[in-house]
C-alpha cells in the first residue's frame, strides 16, 4: 500500500485544521451567487453557524404534539440558491483530510483504507446535503405536488462511485485520493453494499430515485433501516447458510440522523367510541419511529432527493430499572428488545405467530412514520389555514407492491381520528392520493393477513378496513345486481377484502347461507346406516361408531383473512403492471373483476433500470466505445440515442473494440471468481449466467438440469468430440434462497454439488466450469454483468412479472436466452427476434399443460428422464436428492407433478443452448448481435419508467433548481 501523505506529515492543532477547513470550505463553495454552470458541488458562502439559510424548520408530530420553530433566518423571504463550482483536487484532499480529523470513528494516527473511505465518503456528503437542503428549500418554496414512493426494500448498493460520478468529481476525488496516498478504486471497494433490500423489488426501487433525482422530479422515498439486512449468504459443503448482514457495524456515512423527526407507533390497544361519536383508539404498545436520511443526487444537476429510513426504539424511560437492579436483567431491557427488533432484518421467517406479528410491525411501522411525516409536511407547507381537500393534489403515495397497502387504513385514521374529518372527506382524499404497483401474479405473494391477528395488533384499522368493505359489497350489489345470485355470490367471493368473512348485515339477505352438511346429516339418519359397513374383522357396531363419528365431525372453518391486494385495488386510483404481458395478465386473470368494474384504474408501466450505474459507471470501456461511436454522452440521459448503434453494428473497428471491452471486464470476473470461490476459469471461455433471487419459478433447476446433460453428453465422447461439438462455457450462478424456502435451499445445495464434481475432472478441464458466486448482492452485479456474454431469464412464463436484470444485462451488450415471460418479450421486441435466444411454452397454454398433466397424459422427453437418472446414480455425491428430483414427477400432490413446467421445456431448453453454441462459434455474428442488444435496450431506462409515473399517476413537474 502506498504511503498515506496524510499520516506522513506532522499534522497541524485541531484549532488549525478547524481554521484551515473552515478556509477551504469557502473555496470549495464558493462566495458567490447567481451563476448557472452545469456541476455539482454548490457554490455558498461559508457560514460557521450554519450551512443552511433561508428555512425555517418545522417538525411536527401528526399525534398533535407542539411545534417546535428554528430561529428564522433574516433571508427567510427569499431563500438563497446555491450556484454550482466545480472542486479542484486540492479542496477535496483538504475535505478528505478533515473528516479523517475530525468525524470519522477511527484513531488519528493512520490513514488506511477504510478510514479513507470513510472521510471520502463524509466529504461527498457535505456536497449532496447543500444540494438536498436546496433542493428542499425551492420545493417547500414553490408548494408543488410531491411524490413520496413507500417500499419495503431499497436496494442501493455502494454509494461513492455513483455519487462522485453523478456530480462529476470523479476526476477530482481520484486526483484529491491520490495526493493522499490512496487509489479511488481501492478506497470504493472498502464501502459495504447497504443491506435494505433483496431483489429486483428493491433495485427497482432505488432505480427510481436516482431517476426521480436526475430528472429534477419532487419526491422522495420511504423505507426501513434493517440493522441486519436479509441475511450475509455463506456456502459450505451443506449448501446455503445464513449469518447476519454486518454493514452497519462501522456506521454509514452517507445517513444523516434525524433526532428532531420522530413519530408514536402504536401497536395492541383497544378501540373506543367517545361522546362526540369519534373512534379512538388507545392503549397498548407505543414504540417511536426516528428518521435516517440519505441524500440521492442525481445526474448533472443539483437536484438530491432523499431517502428516509425509518428505525424503532422506545424512550429511556421504558428501561425497567428496578427489574434490572432485581437481576431480571432480560425483563427490563424488554420494551427496547421489542422496539429495536422491528428493524433487525428484512423479511424476518412468518413460520410462527411471533415472526407473522414482526412482519405486520414491520408494515405498519413503515406506513404509519411515513404517512405522519406526509402530513406533518403538507401542514408546515398549508401554513395556518390547512385546506385537506387539497392534500390530494400536492401528495402522491405510491405503494411499491402490497407491503405498504396499510397505509390506506392509516391515512383514513389520521385524518378522522387525528384531525377531525368525515368518513366521506378521508376516503375521498384517500382514493385520489394512494396508487398501486403490482409485482406478480404468483397467489402465496399476494400478501393475505389474518384478521384475527390484525384485529388484536390493529384493532382501528380493522375497523376501517371492514367499513371499506362494506363500501365494496354496495358497489358490487349495485353494479351487478340481484338478479342471479350465483353470479353476485362469485363476484363477491373474488372481490371482497375480507375473505371467509360473513356478509355486513345490511347485506346479508342477497346470499343465502349454504346449507351446513353436518345439520344435513343429522336430518337423513338413513346416510349413517347406508355406511355402516364390516371393511374387516371390526365388529359391526365398532365400524359403524366410527362412520358415525367421522360424518358427523365438523369441517375446521376457514380463516378469516384480510386480501392486502384487494384493498390496494379498491382504494386505489391507479394499479398498474410491470411489463405488458404483466399487465394483461392483471387485468385478465389476477383482478379480472375489479377489471370489469372499474377499467380506467389499470395502466401498465414497463420496469427500467438506471443507465448511470448501470453502464456508464459499472462498464466504463464499454461507455467510451459508445460515446466515441455515437459522437456524445447524451445517451446517458436520452437512451433512445443508443438506437445510432444500429448503424455501426457491422463495423469491424467497432466490433473489435466492443469484444477488448467484453475481455477487459471478463478478466476481472477471473480474478474475482479466484478469490471468491477458488477456482479458476478461463476468459476464453463463454460466461453464461443467472444471477437472481433462487425460487423454483425463476427455473434455477432447469438451468442446472441441462448443465448436467451437457456433462453428460461431454463424458459420453472422447477429446476430439467435445471440442468439435461444445463451446467451452463457465456457468455462474448467484443468489439467495430465503432462508425458510427449503425447496429452494435444496436448489443452491444441488448446484455447489454439481459445481465440485465438473469442476475437478481433468476429462473436462476448462470445456465445462460451474460456479455458485456466494452472498450475490449489486457490487457483484456491476461486476459480473459487463462480463456476461450469455444470460439466462428462464422463468415459467406468465409468473415473472417482469424483471429488471434482464434489462441490465442487454444494456450491456449481453446477449438473452428466455422463455416469452415478463419483460422479455418486450426486450424481444426491441433488440430483434434473430438477437434473442427464444424457447418454452407460452403464458397462455400453461394452465392447459398443467391440466394435461393432473390428467395423466404428458410424456416427458427420454433426455430428461436420463438427466433424472444421472443425478440419482450419485455421480454427484452422496446427497439424497429425491425430494427435489421428485418434485418434477408424478401428476398431483403439494410438492409434486412439476408446477412450474422444468420438464416440459427442457427439450426446448437444451435445443435452444445447441443454439447458442452455433452463433457463440462465429465470433462475428456474436459481437453483432452483442451491439444489437446495446442499441435496443433504450427503452429499458428508468428515466421513461418515471416519465410515465408522473405523467399518468402522480401528476407532478420537474422543479430545477435555478
């Protein structure tokens, strides 16, 4: 490691690094005001006392507690906008130095990797919390409608390289570390990814703030700040373990804590009607929920948004400090374990009642902070006379799938119980301000609560979800009519939120009860008699005594729920898809009914991925080479310029510079591979790979199934034979199984083991290699997919919404093979037919395969039946896989007859790869089809996503900063 210039010098006083910071602060930010150039960091004057002018801050808890008023700022009248500079390297080492100094949690006396990271990374910050507060400052000024996007997950990844990058000092931050004795490369790397999400729920997310960001949108995000994240994934010989997320250990340096942004949660309790007629509900268990920001710049521009994550804790005062004393040490930390819990990790196991009621907590939690930040934000902007009417056009929520769907019930609360409203005046604000977004068809994720449960966790909301109920049994009985009660019997089993839930009174007499088949057995004895037949040596009178018992025995009522997805669509005043076939699927099978009964809600907005980390930072060669062919870096903003690589796709200068790119970034995928996993691979070799969260519909086993025929067929030939017939390939495979899915756990086991046994016969050597990349997470993504030349989006069709990898991965000039599910077809579409590998059964002939196979009459094909033969002769160790081999078999049964359709494509399937093989042998045919996809991913951007949301749903403007 280079020697620190940082540490090698006597270092001055604190005093005068404090007066030397304060000096180079002004020249950092400048002293003057009014210019307009197109940078990043603000130019402000220097002010010891604050950075801030021109707002006073308000925060108000929506509980009603006081408001508590900074002193006004004597330019409160009209606020001042910084103006941008850009830094030079010598202002950013003085800042860097600084934080090492004075704010990063580490001894004085070394300058090493990490505390390096961290000082870089606090000196960033001071730029996007300028921007964030100017940001704030002009949108709290002008009064417009804001966007506030609530999700469970926000899956950022590292933060400095994107940050630096979209304020364009990453010239300046390299320069400023390497006066420092450090690399920049080497300082980023230092940065844990942020555990706030899993998937592509969560990437998507965090997409779309840093669209929302760049296109100068007026919004922020809402989430959680999970201390321990989902979990760290470890492989071992048994398969897939789990161990805690550890990227809070240090701190994070980008988060700002809000000690002053706190609201009540309540939990349990009772609900009581007062003399004014008012619901009320109190009691129970009060928790409080304390903010953490995050600023999001975006690209070129000023504009930082933020994200606020919400984290649990009760006051001091809730330590039980006699019970401790006592030696009840566990007893009077209780209050704080069960507050601090909330947000441990994302997603916690929902097996027992203690895990489904964290899993609600987590909900709520997330819904009712958020919503009273909202408000409080809507009344500081109201001013004294608050006109709620109003709330609807200057807030948008946008619910990101059904885990924020209680704050529907909670915004109706507040605004009735808190502030004073009708039913009709909060449910008319409610429909017009909550959209939803639907990520999936898949039943068991169309999240459903116990009532009963719900009722003792949230007994207010209870009620008010059984008031919207009611509401839409009226609307289905008035729109439907009585005439044929079988009709309107089904249309309300579909519709209604409350499943298994009787009628409401007032409704009660348009559906007869059905007959109850124990009343009926009692009334036709002769039943009884008819089966009291001898099946052995039991006497008569014993057998009879049985049947007699077992008739009579009632059926267990089913549970009571509550349809989180149902709810959405009532209140909702958009619902919208993903991808286009998605989106279909919505409106003919998932909510067909609510479809019929009001069509203007559903829209579909095709997902995207941002184009600033998605190529221009994680695939810089490549983002040269485009910029060079098309002439400028206007793609990275306007991706439908990415289209002029049409043109060029035939040009060998082009295509010999377009496969060094491809290399460059494989053989860091070959270094990272040798450190991760410790084996070796070839560059030469093609990358095939599939990296997603592991669940038997994204089809992991059918990827690895036809790997273990390819092993096969290779064994069955001499030399000569293999290297004629396949391309060499290295399989890589990443992912996590939740940790409760065991058929999914059995999956990553299955790969590591195929993986130890291709990968140690010296008969294949670098022909075959396969790979499972442990605890895949973004950083491992924006290394892998610039490598990746083939990529698998393989999932049953119609049971992928849409998905956003596949996105990346034609972004970067990657080339697809999948079945016609989610948004590939519209990737299809775009980067042409001949330039994606197509195979599989379509959506709309699943449901008629599947009964073709509870019938009995599907024959699998020959070479699957070997490939099942191969994997049970041990070849891959001594693991007992008959439970997932066994899953594919049979034609009924929970667990069996193969759902999600392995065997039937898997001829398809392993066709399509003697495909792949033929186009990866000419080298030309590949790259053109590689640039092809490039150039017909443009539509995949989330900047055309987020365009579309707030042109059709939100109904918000850009506001620049001037």
């Amino acid at each position: 490691m280079a020697t620190s210039q940082l540490s090698a010098r006597t270092p001055p006083s604190g005093y005068e690094r404090l007066l030397r910071r304060r000096k180079d602060l002004c020249g950092l930010l400048g002293s003057g005001l009014g210019e307009k150039k197109k940078s990043a960091l603000p130019l402000r004057t220097w002010n010891p006392t604050s950075l801030r002018t021109g707002r006073p801050l308000t925060v108000k808890s929506v509980a009603g507690e006081s408001k508590q008023r900074l002193k006004d700022s004597p330019l409160e009248e009209e606020p001042s906008i910084p103006s941008p500079l850009k830094a030079d390297a010598a202002s950013v080492a003085s800042s860097i130095e600084y934080h090492a100094e004075f704010t990063v949690p580490f001894s004085p006396d070394k300058f090493e990797l990490l505390k390096a990271f961290f000082a870089t990374a606090q000196s960033v910050r001071d730029a996007l919390i300028i921007n964030g507060n100017a940001t704030y400052d002009y949108c709290e000024q002008l009064n417009v409608k804001q966007a506030y996007y609530l999700s469970m997950e926000f899956l950022q990844g590292r933060a400095l390289l994107n940050a630096i990058g979209n304020l364009e000092l990453t010239g300046a931050y390299a320069e400023a570390l390497s006066k420092l004795g450090h690399d920049l490369e080497n300082v980023a790397v230092q940065e844990a990814d942020a555990a706030l999400g899993n998937g592509g729920l969560g990437r998507l997310a965090s997409c779309f703030l840093d669209s929302l960001a760049t296109l100068n949108y007026p919004a922020w995000g809402y989430g959680l700040r999970y201390r321990y994240g989902l979990f760290k994934q470890q492989i071992t010989k048994e398969g897939q373990e789990e161990v805690a997320e550890s990227w809070l250990e240090m701190g994070n340096p980008w988060e700002v804590m809000r000690n002053d942004v706190s609201y009540p949660v309540k939990f349990y309790g009772k609900v009581v009607s007062e003399s004014d007629g008012k619901r009320r509900w109190i009691g129970g268990e009060d928790i409080r929920a304390v903010a953490f920001d995050v600023p999001i710049p975006g690209y070129k521009t000023r504009t930082t948004i933020n994200l606020r994550l919400w984290s649990t804790k009760v006051p001091s005062e809730e330590f039980d400090l006699s019970a401790f004393n006592a030696g009840e040490h566990t007893k009077a930390n209780e209050a704080l374990s069960n507050a601090e819990k909330i947000c441990y990790i994302l997603y916690p196991g929902d097996e027992s009642i203690e895990g489904k009621i964290l899993r609600l907590k987590q909900q709520y939690t997330l819904c009712s902070a958020s919503l009273q930040d909202i408000i409080a934000r809507f009344e500081k902007r109201s001013g004294e006379h608050v006109k709620w009417e109003e709330f609807p056009e200057k807030v948008a929520v946008q619910m990101n799938d059904t885990h924020p769907t209680l704050c529907i019930p909670e915004l109706m609360r507040i605004l009735m119980d808190l502030k004073g409203l009708s039913w009709k005046e909060a449910w008319n604000i409610t429909k017009r301000t909550v959209a939803y977004t639907n990520h999936t068809v898949l039943p068991e994720a169309l999240e459903k609560w116990s009532l009963e449960l719900m009722q003792k966790l949230l007994p207010r909301h209870v009620d008010i979800i059984e008031m919207i109920d009611e509401e839409l049994v009226g609307t289905i009985i008035a729109k439907c009519g009585t005439k044929d009660p079988g009709l309107l019997e089904t249309k309300l089993k579909e519709m209604r939120i409350l499943e298994n839930v009787d009628l409401p009174p007032a409704f009660a007499e348009f559906i007869k009860p059905e007959e109850d088949p124990v009343a009926s057995s009692e009334k036709e004895p002769e039943t009884t008699k008819e089966l009291n037949i001898n099946l052995g040596d039991e006497p008569d009178d014993v057998q009879g005594q049985e049947n007699n018992e077992e008739l009579l025995e009632p059926e267990p009522e089913p549970p009571k729920m509550v349809r989180m997805a149902n709810l959405c669509v009532v209140c909702s005043h958009a619902v919208n898809g993903v991808a286009e076939i998605h989106s279909e699927i919505v409106k003919k099978e998932v909510f067909h009914e609510f479809f019929t009964l009001w069509p203007e809600k559903f829209q579909n907005k095709t997902n995207g991925v941002t184009p600033r980390r998605w190529i221009r930072f994680c695939n810089q060669e490549l983002s040269k080479i485009i910029t060079k062919w098309i002439g400028t870096e206007d793609w990275i903003l306007h991706t439908d310029k990415l289209a002029e690589l049409h043109k060029f796709a035939d040009n060998e200068d082009l295509q010999t510079q377009w496969r060094a790119a491809k290399r460059s970034n494989k053989m860091k995928v070959v270094r990272f591979l040798k450190e991760k996993t410790g084996y070796a691979v070839s560059p030469d070799a093609m990358f095939d790979v599939q990296v997603k969260r592991i669940h038997e519909y994204k089809r992991q086993l059918l990827n690895i199934l036809g790997i273990v025929y390819r092993y096969k067929k290779m064994k069955a030939m001499n030399p000569a034979e293999r290297t004629a017939e396949f391309v060499p390939r290295v399989c890589i495979f990443g992912g996590k199984a939740f940790a409760t899915y065991v058929q999914a756990k059995r999956i990553v086991k299955f790969i590591t083991d195929v993986a130890a046994t291709i990968n140690h016969d010296p008969e294949i050597g670098d022909l075959l290699k396969v790979v499972f990349v442990p605890d895949y997470n973004v950083s491992v993504a924006e290394l892998l997919i610039p490598a990746s030349e083939l990529s698998q989006h393989i999932s049953t069709a119609g049971m992928e919404a849409s998905g956003t990898s596949n996105m990346k991965f034609s972004m970067n000039g990657c080339v697809l093979i999948g079945t016609l599910d989610g948004a590939n077809v519209e990737i299809r579409e775009e980067v042409g037919k001949d330039n994606f590998f197509l195979f599989g059964a379509r959506a709309h002939e699943i449901a008629g395969l599947r009964k073709e196979r509870a019938e009995g009459k599907f024959v699998p094909d020959p070479r699957f039946e070997e490939v099942k033969a191969f994997v049970r002769s041990g070849v891959f160790g001594p693991y007992n896989y008959d439970e997932l081999i066994g899953s594919l078999e049979g034609n009924k049964g929970f667990g069996r007859a193969d759902y999600f359709l392995v065997g039937k494509d898997f001829p398809s399937y392993i066709e399509c790869q003697e495909q792949v093989d033929k186009a990866y042998q000419d080298q030309k045919r590949w790259t053109r089809m590689s640039i092809l996809n490039t150039a017909g991913s443009y539509k995949f951007s989330s900047d055309r996503t987020i365009h579309e949301y707030a042109k059709d749903i939100w109904n918000i403007t850009p506001v620049e900063l001037p």
